[in-house]
C-alpha cells in the first residue's frame, strides 16, 4: 500500500493512501496531538468529503478497532482455513541482534519462508511492515508461516534466549 | 487631579477593551476575523472619527508596539527552522512567484498615485503579503486542512513570512535614510543574520528553549516575554526592525515546548494585537478615506486576482486538480497584519494617503477574503461537474510479505 506522507508546516503532518475501491482515506497528525480522521471526495479527489477531530485517546481506540483485533481475527480464520499453517507473534527481546535494524536486515522469509504480517508496538500495529521497517526492543513481531519455520524465525530475530 | 485622570484612563480604556470583545464576539458568531473591525473601531474612536475620545494615545502607541513584537513571536514560533529550511528548497519558486504577481501591483499603483520610492516598496509588501493567521483559521473552520491543496497553501504562506524577515528591515531603512547604499548594507545585515538564526536554530534550537523553559508558567511567561523585548530592542538597535528580532526569537524556540509557549502567551498577544489593530485605526485620519476609496477598491480586486494566480501556480506544483488551483486561490485572499505592520513601520516616511490607502485594501481584503473560499465554492463544483473524473484506480502495492495473497 502506497502510504504518501505530507509536512504541513506550523500544523503536523498528513498521510494518505488510496483503498482498492479508489476511496482516499487518510490521518492528520498535528503538533498539538490531535489527530484528524479525513475521508477524500470521490468526486473531487483532492479535497476533503469528511473529517473527524480526535483527541489522542479517541484516536488510540479507533485504531485498536481498525488494527490490533483485526490482525488476530485474520489470523484465526487463516489458521482455521490451513492445516499445518502456524502463527505466532515473536517478542523481540533487548538482546535481540535486531533492535534498531531493519526487517529486510533479518530476511526471514528468505530464511525461514515465514512471513511477517505485523509489528505490534505499545502505540500501535504496523500491518504489513515494509523492508525498511526497525525493530525496537518490545516489539512483538506477527509472523505466518508452518511450525518449523516461525520456530526457526524466533531463532534468528532471538538467538540468545 | 490626578485621581481624575486615572480614573479617565480606566474608564476609557476599559470602554474600548469591552467594546474590542464584543466585536470579537460578534465575528467569531458569523465566522469572520475580528481584524476588520478593530480597524474599523480605531477610525471610529480617532480624531474626525464617529466617536472620538481622548484616548490614551502613548499608551495604545506602545501596547500596539508589543502587539507587533508577540504577533511574530507566535508567526515564528509556528515554524521550526527545519521546516522553513525544507520549504525554501522545494517551494521556492511558488514563493517567488507569489511575491512578484502580488506585489508588483503594489508598485504599479504606487507609481499611478504619484509616490516615491519608499511608497513603492511599502506597497510592494502591502499588496504582496497574505494574512497566515486569518488563513489558517478559515482553513481550519472548513475543514480543509487535510486537502491536497493545503501544503502549497501553506508552503507559500511560510515563504512570504521568511521573505518579511529580510523585507522588513530592507524597508526601515529605506523609509529612515531614503534608499541608497545604506540600503544595500541593511540588506546584506538582515540576509546574515537570517542567515545566522537559522543555523542556530537548527543546531541550538534546544539550548535557546532551555533559557526560556520552566516548569512554572509564571517564570516562563517573564522570561520569555524578556527575551522577546531584549532580542526585539537590540533588533531595532540593529536596524533589522523589532518585529524580524521577535519573529527570529519565534523559529529558534520551535521544538516540542512550542506548543505549551504557544497556549500561555496567545492570550497576551490577542489583547496586544488588538491594541496594535486599534492604534492603526486611531492614527488614520477617517477624512481621508472617502478619497482613497475606489483606488483601494480597485487595487483589492487586483489582490484577489493575482492571488488566484499564485494559488494555481502553487497547486500546479503540488499536483493537485483545477478545483484545488481555485481552492488555493481562495484560500490565499486575505491580507491583515504584515500589511498593517508594514504601512504602520513607514508610517509618517510615507505620503499621507498611505495609510488610508492600507486601511481600506486591508478592510476589504479581511472581510471578503475569509468569504472568498466559500463564494468561489459554487464556482468550482459547476467546474468540476463539468468535467467528472473516474474514481481513481485504487494503488495497491502489495507489502514484502503479505499472507492472504
């Protein structure tokens, strides 16, 4: 998904993406810590159709109900679907060789064929982390895959424990 | 006697402070900026005004200066130098543009009137300069900051605000020493120290807050209104003018303090800034402006086009659509404060219908600008029904590792 970020200077920051049925959705971030849900005109592609104000607690729920919960629902009908399909989320512990490097760094899926779907972090879920994505210590990683390889996984992102 | 006097002040005073609320009150009720009318209540209050009173001149002349000074403490401190930096580079030439298409009418109706080259180049930044805090607040009001046209709105606004920093001082000395080469000298001073600030304030941003910074409200608002008197005097001192030393202050203080700096002096600066808008209004003579009249109507219907220039130049660049180029435009309408500012710094150096000249443009700039976004709306939706674009083709970049492919 193409995410564009845009400085808005003396108000924050604002990051859009278009969804598969062509709707533009999008998050603005201002300095205060208010954050603003906004929904783009079909019609007019460049304008806003809706915005919603939010304090930082409202913004935390609307993004548990659209991230955290959804991950796991997805997670749980996967797994009801395959047999043998095993998911798991792997903590990155602070001894962990990869705190502070990259996804693409630790190349899990060229390593174990386990795919990460998702980071989960205190303030939030990153849903399909890109390569370029960095691990912090704490972070648990969402990771797809058949037993031995999300096994062989945690050996790699936690080889000491 | 002296009891008599006190008690004339108070009451004045106090009858134009509550008289300045209501008006604030009465145009935050139908959404438009009170701007306007505290002009109209400092021509009102004036001598050969509707209502004139004995008012307390010196003390409207030096809160108006303070109003100066802490309205471009909190323009700058809207701003980080990283911002203003990352602007320059990449709308630069948006920012040129605007300031050429807007402000050379300035200079051509200059030239009509028969003025000299001080008036000139007062009316170069009379014309040229948007009012950022009426802007953002419309924008705000409408919902639009999330449109795809706001950052180059925005990014333009930014860039006439840095261009202040060095036409301000270019313009005081000018109006002081009548051109020359002092000029070009004080060109070069306000260049180096923008110059200067900017690179301090991007490398010891941090150790400027901590001067200020205090867990007690009350020790911050002192030092930093101190601060702010003390880098605005050794400005002025410096002929780099008052308020580019306060807007400078503003840059260097942006970090994550800014916005608890920001909520305890707003207050200040909205009775200050009154005052400033007051005293403007006080010092122009009503008589005259029956006279200026239809000229400043004309230069203001000059100002909204040639804005709706930069706005399409300004969204052309950002990619945006032709509704969102008018949606710019709209947006960039207003003038306000700098071109008060600018008309109150060259004050007497200037020819006498300067002043009535501003108040007028100013006047009818404030009151249809902020209707302007909202007027050209129908505008703009006949345009785009004219010409429906197909919901876009979603982008779908699927991530490295993606399970329900």
């Amino acid at each position: 998904m193409e995410v564009e970020e845009v400085k808005l200077p003396g108000v924050g920051l604002r990051r859009d993406f278009a969804c598969l049925n062509g709707r533009r959705v999008g998050v603005l971030s201002k300095k205060s810590g208010e954050r603003q849900l906004i929904v783009y005109d079909d019609v007019d592609p460049d304008s806003v159709l809706v915005s919603v104000d939010m304090d930082a607690d409202e913004a935390s729920v609307l993004a548990e109900l659209l991230g955290a919960p959804r991950v796991v629902e997805r997670l749980n009908r996967l797994r009801e679907q395959i047999e043998g399909l095993a998911t798991a989320g792997i903590p990155i512990s602070p001894e962990s060789p990869f705190v502070e490097r990259t996804l693409g760094d630790a190349e899990i899926r060229t390593r174990t064929g386990v795919s990460i779907v998702a980071v989960a972090r205190r303030d939030g879920v990153e849903l399909s982390p890109r390569p370029d994505f960095r691990f912090h210590a704490g972070d648990k990683v969402v990771v797809v895959g058949t037993d031995e390889g999300v096994k062989a996984a945690d050996a790699i992102l936690n080889p000491s424990s | 006697m002296h009891l008599d006097s006190l008690a004339q002040l108070f009451l004045e005073l106090g009858a134009v402070l509550f008289g300045l609320g209501m008006l604030a009150r009465l145009a935050s009720r139908f959404g438009f900026s009170p701007i306007p009318l505290y002009l109209l209540a400092g021509l009102a209050f004036g001598s050969g005004g509707l209502l004139p009173i004995g008012a307390p001149r010196g003390f409207f002349e030096t809160g108006s200066q303070i109003g100066v000074i802490l309205l471009l403490l909190m323009i700058g401190l809207e701003y980080t130098a990283e911002d203003l930096v990352a602007n320059l580079r990449t709308q630069a030439p948006a920012g040129v543009i605007d300031l050429l298409l807007n402000g050379l009418p300035g200079v051509g109706f200059a030239l009509l009137m028969g003025w000299g080259p001080t008036e000139a180049l007062a009316m170069f930044g009379i014309t040229a300069v948007s009012s950022s805090g009426i802007i953002s607040k419309v924008l705000t009001d409408l919902g639009r900051l999330g449109n795809r046209e706001t950052p180059g709105v925005l990014g333009v606004l930014v860039l006439e605000d840095l261009a202040m920093a060095v036409y301000l001082p270019i313009l005081t000395e000018v109006a002081a020493s009548a051109g020359g080469l002092s000029a070009v000298a004080s060109t070069i001073i306000a260049l180096a120290v923008l110059a200067a600030v900017l690179f301090i304030a991007l490398r010891f941003g941090p150790v400027v807050t901590r001067i200020v910074v205090s867990r007690s409200n009350e020790v911050l608002l002192l030092r930093l209104i101190g601060l702010a008197m003390l880098v605005a005097g050794a400005a002025e001192a410096a002929h780099v003018s008052a308020a580019v030393g306060a807007f400078l202050l503003g840059i260097a203080l942006s970090t994550d303090v800014a916005e608890r700096i920001h909520r305890i002096i707003e207050p200040l600066r909205d009775i200050f800034a009154a005052m400033f808008f007051v005293f403007f209004g006080l010092s122009t003579d009503p008589g005259q402006l029956p006279g200026v009249l239809l000229p400043a109507l004309a230069l203001a219907a000059v100002g909204i086009a040639t804005k709706f220039g930069t706005g399409w130049v300004a969204g052309k660049r950002a990619g945006v659509g032709k509704p969102g180029r008018l949606r710019a435009g709209a947006a960039l309408v207003p003038r306000g404060e700098f071109s008060i500012i600018i008309a109150g710094l060259v004050g007497t150096a200037a020819a006498p219908e300067l002043e009535p000249v501003t108040a007028a443009y100013v006047l009818v700039l404030a009151i249809v600008g902020p209707l302007a976004p909202r007027l050209a709306e129908p505008l703009i939706r006949r345009f785009v029904l004219g010409r429906r674009p197909a919901p876009k083709p979603a982008v779908r970049e699927l991530g490295t590792e993606t399970p329900d492919a």
